[in-house]
C-alpha cells in the first residue's frame, strides 16, 4: 500500500514546495491547511490551487479562531506589518503556529495512519522565529513518538521537513523540478483580496530576492505592476 | 505582579479540580475551553459556569474542527461510546487532543506572558490514553522549552499537570477543599442537552467511583434519577 502523508499547506512558496518533495517521494499526501484568522487569507485560495494542480488525495481546511489571542501583526491588524527587518523575534511571529499546525496534522495522521507529515519550515531565511528552528523540529519529533495511539504501538509517524537547512533559491530550483507552479502560490504577508503581493514586506522580499538568485523569472503578481517582471 | 497561568478548562471534574489548584497555588487565572466538535458540548456550558464559580481573570472558548478527522467515538457520532471499558486504547481516545489543547495554551501563555499551563490530565484512571502519560507531559515541556519566543529568551513555561498521579477519589477531595463546586461539573461522554449524565459511560463509572471512595456524596445531575443520591 502507497503510505501517506500530512502535508501543511499554507499557500506559500515554501509549503507547495513540501508537497511537491512528498509526492516526488511517493507519499499518497493529504493537504491540510490551516484558517488562524491570518490577514492573508487570499493563501487559503493559493493552498486550493496548489493542491488541486499536484493533485492530492484530500485537501482539509481546519478553522481556528486563535487571531483572538492577538500578539502577531499577521492575525491582529492593530499590530502594523513591517516593511523592514528588525533585529530578533519578528512582529508577524504567530504564538505558538507550527507547534498548533503539526499537532493538528498529527491528529490526521493518526486517523488515516500516516507514516510521515511534511513540514515546509526553514530555518535559514526564517532564523528569527523559534519554531522554525532544528531544536524545535526534534522536540515535537520526540513528542510525537510518545503523544499517538500509533506510537504506543511503536509505529512512529516521521516529521519531515526537507527545506530547513536551504536557501529560498535552493527551494525554488527544487520545486521547479517538482513541478511546482509558484504563479499559483502567495507569500505576501498582507496580499490583496486578488492575492497580488505587496511587495515591501519581509516574505516579499526574501521570495523576490530567491527568484533572482535561482535565475528563475519571478512569476509572482504584484499589486504594484512596476514590480513585476 | 501575580503569575499568570492559562489553565485547560473542560467542564469535566479534573479540569476544574486544576483550575482551583492553579488559584490556590496564587496564579492569576485564565481558562480555556476548546470546543473541538465533542459530543458533549453540554461540557462547555459546564466550563463557563465552574470558570465564573472559581473567579478567572479571563475565559476564552477556541473553535476547532478536528472533528471533521472523524477517529474518535467523542466526534464521531457513528461510533458508539461504549458502556463497559474494553482493553487497550479505548474509542474515545480523540487524536492528538491533548497535543492540540496544550499547544492552543501555549500560544496564549505566550501573549499573556504567563509562566504556567495547567492540565487535569491523568495517569491512573485514564491510562490508556497515550496523551495522559507522564512521558508525555515531558515531551511537551521539552517541545515548550525551544517553541517559544519567551523561551528563546530564556523564560520558560511551565506544563503543570497537579492530578497526574492522583486517584479520582483523591482528585474530589484535593478539589473539594479548593472549593470546587462538582455539581457544576459534567464528565460524561453523552451527556444530554440539559447536562446530565448517563451513569453508563467510562467517565461515568469512574467519576461515581470516585464520590463513593472519597466518601462524599455524588452531586451528579444524571438522566436516571435512579442513579442520583
């Protein structure tokens, strides 16, 4: 039997790339993206695209109001979305989300008996958030080798993430071979209700700067069309 | 200034029994509830009164369908919920929920800047849920300890789970003198729309179990007036 995968999908350069890498893999995946009331909910109609372009077995929209604990520039629109990178922990941190994501998908799993859950994380161009960093990767490991019914009957689910130690560039020149159309895909962190990108903040920027260091044309559809190539 | 700690509020007995413990232990209160597609979501109404009864800071209920997973008799209405218990992991085992509750606290505990999480979970009487292990609970604090950006800056948070080795008779009487109000409470898996119990159900045995050998009378509104005291 084909084993499956839990891909997390968020619309993104970095996410349809995973999927792209699980399929590429041979996982049957199921795509599971999460609504957290982000600004950017034009990624949900990306995540669509994207999963029904490289064909998944299912794709799952899990709502969760947790915008209503505030703290992030990404789910609180009196917190301004910056347009330069500050030093430390940025302000579009969302408390807690990859750990609140892969528990979610580890819940799925559980149920269809999947053997593996894609990650999209990365921890070279996204080193400011704590839970896109390797220690964060191996603890929930850890966790999920003890928190399922799966794993009581020692069958482990594996946690991949097969972007965290590359570039954006090195991403892209992946999943263009994976056959991943980022036309279709949003990183923006504040797009318009069309899902053109801004072009100014932090994801804007390392996505346009990866473009150009892959020498891939960049695809993505910006608001201001002086921006686009 | 007081601590704060986030305390995972069910409505059931242990939940609220938690709950009074983090008060009696001087935090500054906030529940939350997750309302996560259960049956019983006569539960959350139970959760609303025990959490204004105990006095908290702050109440928050999160919306989350994981139920749309199907794998548990606790979402899943075509699954029955058993009246005797059976061996090994029982049905209403909810995939990955404890992993999902402690990581929706966590995100809050880090806005709130709070130092504790609480959680009613059990070793004893529910020891067949993987995610009431003690094992679990470390891998959770160890996943708690490089998640976070309170953690990064070298603040952690701690997952305090008070009951975890204690017998349910002596979670009623610890909860009992910390002022707990039981009658508030709802335990059972198929509880009506009026809040009351089966007195059939696992939770039901166990809980009624517990009242007898703690030697103090069972407040429980049950649908069989048979059963009540």
């Amino acid at each position: 039997m084909t084993p499956k995968a839990v891909v997390l999908l968020s619309g993104g350069l970095d996410s349809a790339t995973a999927l792209a890498i699980a399929q590429g893999a041979g996982y049957a995946c199921y795509a599971l993206s999460v609504d957290y009331g982000q600004r950017h909910s034009a990624e949900l109609l990306a995540a669509e695209r994207v999963a029904r372009h490289l064909g998944v077995c299912e794709h799952r929209v899990v709502h969760l109001d947790i915008g209503q604990f505030g703290g992030s520039a990404l789910t609180d629109s009196r917190i301004p979305v910056p347009e330069a990178q500050a030093e430390g922990i940025p302000v579009t941190y969302v408390p807690a989300r990859n750990t609140v994501m892969l528990s979610l998908a580890l819940g799925w799993a559980e149920v269809l008996d999947a053997e593996a859950i894609f990650i999209g994380i990365n921890a070279v161009d996204y080193s400011g958030y704590p839970d896109c960093r390797p220690a964060f990767l191996m603890a929930f490991q850890a966790l999920a080798n003890v928190a399922t019914k799966r794993a009581v009957e020692g069958r482990t689910i594996t946690i991949e993430a097969p972007l965290l130690y590359l570039s954006k560039a090195e991403i892209i020149r992946v999943g263009e071979r994976a056959g991943v159309d980022y036309a279709q895909t949003i990183s923006c962190y504040q797009a318009d209700a069309a899902g053109r990108a801004c072009g100014r903040c932090d994801a804007c920027r390392f996505r346009a700067a990866g473009f150009l260091e892959a020498g891939i044309p960049d695809p993505t559809h910006y608001a201001d069309a002086s921006l686009s190539e």
